[in-house]
C-alpha cells in the first residue's frame, strides 16, 4: 500500500530546473526513491540557485511543474509518497 | 554629435536609462529592448522607441544574439550600447554587430576576446611589463605538472579556470591533497560553465585591496587613465561599496598603478574604455587581475570626482573621434562614494524579490543611478541590484557624513534590501580608517553573529 502524499513547495519566486546543468542528467526521475534531503531540483532566483530539497524519504510519483516553468513563491512543486 | 541617429541599448535596468539619459543630452534617439518582464520598468518608456524581444528569462531575451540584432535592423539604430553584464564582453555579439555593419559601442571582438581568457590576458600583461600574481605559464595539461608547478610557486595556492569570471571556477588548494583533489573537478566545472577547460595556477593573496583603474583609448593611438576605483567591500565577489580616489594609496603608488595600467592598455591595441583590476597585497605590491572591456556598475565614482560623462566618452570613441581630452587636461577633485543597493536580506545576501510598494528617495546631494520606481516589481529574473547612491564631497569624511545622511533618508518597502548594512558601513570604524579589505564584509558578519 502506500504511504501519505506530501506536496514539496517552493520557498521562492524564480525557474525551476531539474538537471543541475544543461548537459547534466536530471537530479531524480518520476518513480524514484528518495531520501530526506535528497537534492530534487533547483530554483534560480536573481542570478542565485537554491536547492529544492524531499522533506521525507519516499518514492518521488511526479512532478507538478516543468523544467525552466516560472515558480510563484509557495508553489507545489512535485509530490513525495512516503514510504509506509 | 552627429554620427550615430539612433542608438539600440541592449541591457535594462539602471545602465539602460544611464546609456539613454546622456543620448538626449547628444539629441541621439534610442530604442529600448526589454522582455515581458520589464514591460512596466522605466527605462522602456524613456527610450525614443521600445521592442519586447522575448520572456522574462535572460537567454531568450537580453541574452539571445539575434533577437537583439533583428530589432536594431528594424529599428534602423546604427549602433549598439551593451551596458554592462548580459553581452556586453561577449565577441561572439560584437563580431555579429560588425558583419550587420552596426557600430558595437566597445572595443573590437578581437581585444574582447583576448582579454576574455586569464591565461592570455596574463601573457599579454607580462610583454608590457605589467606585474601579474605569480603563477603557472599557459595551461596545466596534466596533475602532474600541476604539482610540480605547485611545488615551486609554494602553497597556498589559487587554481583558477582560464575562462571563468564572477568567482565560479576558482579553487583555493592548501596542500599537495588538496589540489590532487580539486583538479578533476575545475576543468570539469569549467568545461560545463564556461567551455573551456584550461586551468593555471596562481598564488593566493591573503587580504587582498581590490583596486581597479579607469582608462580610456581611441583609434589614434590615444590613452588616458581616469584615476583608480577603490572595489574592496564585496560580499560574494561582488561589489558593494566602491570609492574614488582610494583611501589605500599614497601619490608615489597611485603614480605606478596608473602608468601600469596604461602601459597594458597600449599593448594589447584597446579601444573605448575600459577597466584594468589589480589587487593589492599586504605589502603594497600590486598585481593585474583582469580587464573588464565595458561600462563598468561604479563608474559614477569617477563621473564625479573628474566631472566627466563616461558614456558620452564611449559613444565619441565609438563614433570614431579622438579622446575629447589629453592626460593632461584630466583632473581629479574631491572624494566620491558608491552605494548599491541590493533586494537582498542584509545579514545572508539571500535575494529577495518582490513589489515595491514604497521607495521613498533622498532629495539632495546624492546622485541616483535607479533602475525601479515606487509600485514597479522587482522580479527574480534578473540581478538583485535595484539602484546606486552616489556622493562626492571636498574630502572622503563628508563624503562618508552625506552618503549617511542620504541613506537615512530612504524608505524602501514591500522587499528586503542591504540599506541596513549599507548604513552600518558607513558606520563602521574600519571603513572611516579606510584600511580595509575584501575580507572586510566577511569580517563584520562574523562579528555580528557573535
């Protein structure tokens, strides 16, 4: 069965990306296992990039936003569903 | 000045209004270039004309070559102000200006590109005799060579990436480990940042002065200094604080600089102005950095000391007029200082973007270089600086007493800025001294935390 759903949120307004670099693979794919503190994404806020980081270990079932989608501040981001 | 009818600014912000403030003093019409972002920002109705070249992201607006190039051929300017940032030291940009007979307001692609890698810049100052850190001749093929290198220069040492700038590809080693460690990963950061891995050591200079020298240089021959900037109060590498004349030098010193600095502007054939950096060790030894072939953020501070327009110089020499004036006709007087102000948290430099929905500003004595008004927003998109305040006064002290009096009457709402620390600085006992160094922000920040 599976565990509770949890939404991680964009702390702040900025793009969003999944690869740490243009050439580089993607930091977690749809399906994945992650652990708390697993790094899933990045946001660039005025030339800053801050990581978006799975609050709770679980299986990361999908993204919300696109790769270089503009993010409000608060925004969901992606949905972890932890392990049970 | 007749030469140029209608100039494109390709950048934004404050530089943009900067560049279009002094085309009106010239009767030169402008287009303004601006993504959908800034479609409510000032500078975009200044502007004689105004084009939206694309979204709010840098590399599909102000960033993309061709967008910028279509609007200047349907807009009919004759030339290109890249301000500074964006394209401005990009020779791929001012190769296409010349092959679409637009005039780049800069130097040639060539020089740009020269001056873009270290390891060349650094050969080419050595020829003119200019001092540079000492450090390793041409890339280090190998991890090997690296160490050997190392072992004579002595630690510690700097390894730097040819082509980086802005602090990103940059190592400090300590030991033998350490650079074993660091190797692999900067030429693979610096393929990925900047494509090109080469990388060379340096020695590192422990409390740096970051010192920089205004110049200028026309098609004749002609070669002028404007006096030196003062850069040392940085936070992430990046200024904060910039002064002019600098408290750090004696007569004798600043009279070596600046011949240095002129002497590797001659050798490499520059034109329009530019900025050569050095930086400063403990014992007043000074070496080049690097040079920014552009407008630079804080060239106010010389604007006032020496009461000349920068950008009026730029367009003159890009026009293809002489220097409008010889060394010695160019003076300096008084003291200037540069504030910028940040949409940041003033303790973690976090960015902090938002609407602004106050911006009350002082009303005399300052100068103000601002690229927002009240109600604008402030957007993620771009760099957090939102505005300069500048002073000059008959001495650095009332210099200091009215950047303070003009900083304590602001009001900025609706976002977090650095007016705080900005005010603080003017405060503190060190900064007065004026014997600081780059470490002097760090310095404070550790001792507010305590």
């Amino acid at each position: 069965m599976t565990g509770a759903a949890k939404k991680v949120l964009s702390p702040i307004p900025g793009v969003f990306y999944r690869k740490p670099s243009p050439d580089k693979d993607v930091y977690v794919k749809e399906g994945d296992a992650v652990k708390e503190g697993d790094v899933i994404g990045l946001v660039e806020v005025m030339k800053n990039f801050y990581e978006i980081k799975a609050e709770a270990a679980g299986v990361l079932e999908k993204f919300l936003v696109n790769e270089e989608d503009v993010l409000d501040a608060g925004q969901e981001i992606a949905v972890i569903v932890a392990e049970s | 000045m007749a030469y140029f009818n209608k100039v494109l600014v390709a950048n934004r912000g404050e530089i943009a209004r900067r560049i279009i403030r002094t085309c009106q003093q010239l009767n030169i019409e402008t287009v303004a270039v601006y993504s959908e972002a800034d479609a409510q920002a000032p500078f975009v109705s200044e502007a004689t004309e105004a084009v939206c070249i694309g979204p709010a992201q840098a590399k599909k607006s102000y960033l993309d070559i061709e967008k910028i190039i279509q609007a200047a051929k349907e807009t009919g300017a004759d030339a290109i102000h890249p301000g500074y940032g964006f394209l401005s030291e990009n020779p791929v940009f001012a190769g296409r200006c010349e092959q679409e007979n637009i005039v780049f307001i800069g130097p040639s692609a060539k020089v740009m590109e020269t001056m873009g890698s270290k390891l060349e810049a650094r050969e080419q100052m050595k020829k003119a005799g200019v001092p540079v850190v000492p450090g390793s001749v041409g890339r280090l093929s190998s991890i090997e060579e690296a160490l050997a290198v190392a072992e004579e220069l002595g630690y510690p040492l700097m390894l730097k990436a040819s082509a980086g700038g802005g602090g990103i590809g940059m190592q400090l080693v300590h030991s033998r480990e350490e650079l074993q460690k660091a190797f692999d990963s900067t030429i693979q950061k610096a393929e990925s940042f900047f494509n090109d891995g080469a990388v060379f050591l340096e020695k590192w200079i422990s409390h740096p002065r970051h010192i920089e020298v205004q110049v200028a240089a026309d098609r004749f021959g002609n070669i002028v200094h404007l006096f030196e900037r003062e850069c040392s109060v940085q936070r992430r590498n990046q200024k904060v604080v910039e002064e002019s004349p600098s408290p750090f030098l004696d007569e004798a010193l600043r009279e070596q600089l600046l011949a240095a600095a002129v002497r590797g502007v001659k050798e490499i054939g520059y034109t329009n102005v530019g900025t050569m950096e050095f930086i400063f060790d403990e014992h007043k030894n000074f070496y080049f950095l690097e040079m920014n072939t552009r407008l630079q953020v804080e060239h106010p501070v010389t604007e006032e000391i020496t009461g000349l327009d920068l950008v009026e110089w730029q367009l003159r020499i890009a026009a293809g007029e002489e220097l409008p004036l010889q060394q010695h006709e160019i003076h300096k007087s008084g003291h200037a200082i540069e504030c910028r102000l940040y949409a940041e948290d003033p303790n973690t430099f976090f960015p902090s973007p938002g609407h602004l929905t106050k911006l009350t500003l002082p009303q005399k004595e300052v100068r103000l270089d601002f690229g927002v008004q009240e109600g604008n927003d402030v957007t993620p998109f771009y760099d957090p600086m939102i505005g300069k305040i500048i002073v000059h006064g008959t001495s650095r002290d009332e210099a200091i007493k009215k950047m303070e009096r003009a900083l304590a009457q602001m009001d900025v709402q609706g976002l977090k800025t650095n007016l705080t620390l900005l005010e603080d600085i003017m405060k503190n006992d060190e900064f007065i001294s004026g014997d600081y160094t780059t470490q002097f922000l760090e310095k404070k920040k550790v001792q507010l935390e305590r």
